[in-house]
C-alpha cells in the first residue's frame, strides 16, 4: 500500500509539474503556465517537428544548463521525433541502453526524450528541472492509518492517507525551452 501510494504522489506531482497553472495558493506551478512575456522562459516557434526543431531548443538553453536536461513530449510528438533522420539517413531518437539495471532511455541527440500524457500535441519541452524549479516540502510525507473510526471498524477495512505540502516555483527562466508547434 505505501509503495502505490508513493507512485501515486509520484504520479501526480509530475502530472501538476506539467499543468499547474500557478495560481497562488490553489495549484503548482507547471510548465503549461510559463511564458516567455511573464516569465522570461526562451521559446521556439516551429510550423513542423524537425531536427532543427530540436537543436534550436537545445541551442536556446545556456550550456551551463545542458548537463541534466531532458525533452518533454506527448505520445504524438514522441512518434513524430521517432520517424526524424539526420543528413546520413540516421534516425536521430537512439535507444542507449545502460549495463547498470536501469530501463532503457531514448535519446535526442544525447538528450534523454520523456513521453507525458500531459504535454499538449503542440509543445515540446526541453527543460533542466533541477535548475529550472525550487521545491518547497514544508513538512515531511506522513502516512496516516486509520482503522479506528466507526464506519473502518463496522466493514473492517482500514484507510490509508499520504500527507504531504508541496509547492514549486520557477526559479531559472532559462533552464526551461518551451516549443510551440503550428503556431
């Protein structure tokens, strides 16, 4: 029950790290809601998914940021960037396998290329999270069990709750690239 539990916040911290909309005191802030005229993020305008695409993310990003960062895609953008070749006829998503007991990564040149369901089609998101976001946990984690109330006790079941207070705030613009496509 913990370990579903701990995938679960896991789950949906990702999920509002990408869609929070930052409005203070209700949601976190996620990537969806920055831009580039409130808070300074580079964009890139693209009309298609291309190489160039990709490399004029990764060239908008200060190189000191490079180490760490990672794409961000939908499913749709993912199968796009799958089917890109290069000058040579080389695909340009790898798949690098690890001999330590890790999954498999896919690359873009070097860069790692993440699939969420809450990345809109139009985006794509190249980001160092580690330098773009401070995270505040203001107590820890708890996990209450509760099996002692009236109604736990007549259908005896117990109910778990994981109590955490999370925020996150952009603290570096410019470790976060935001790619709109079509637009």
């Amino acid at each position: 029950v913990v370990d579903m539990l701990a995938r679960r916040l896991g789950a949906t911290l990702d999920h509002h790290a990408i869609v929070g909309t930052g409005v203070q005191g209700e949601d976190l802030q996620g990537l969806n809601s920055l831009t580039k005229d409130a808070h300074g993020i580079n964009e890139v305008v693209a009309t298609a998914v291309d190489a160039d695409v990709l490399l004029d993310a990764i060239h908008s990003m200060h190189p000191s940021l490079l180490n760490g960062a990672e794409f961000l895609v939908s499913r749709a953008t993912y199968n796009a960037i799958s089917k890109l070749k290069d000058a040579s006829g080389q695909y340009i998503l790898k798949l690098e396998r690890s001999v330590a007991p890790e999954a498999p990564q896919y690359r873009a040149f070097g860069f790692p290329v993440n699939v969420s369901n809450d990345v809109p089609d139009n985006r794509i998101f190249f980001v160092n999270i580690n330098h773009a976001f401070a995270t505040l946990i203001k107590k820890g984690t708890q996990l209450v069990r509760i099996s002692n109330d009236t109604q736990n006790a007549l259908r005896g079941t117990h109910t778990f709750v994981i109590d955490a207070y999370v925020d996150f705030r952009l603290r570096d613009p410019q470790a976060v690239v935001a790619v709109k496509i079509g637009e």
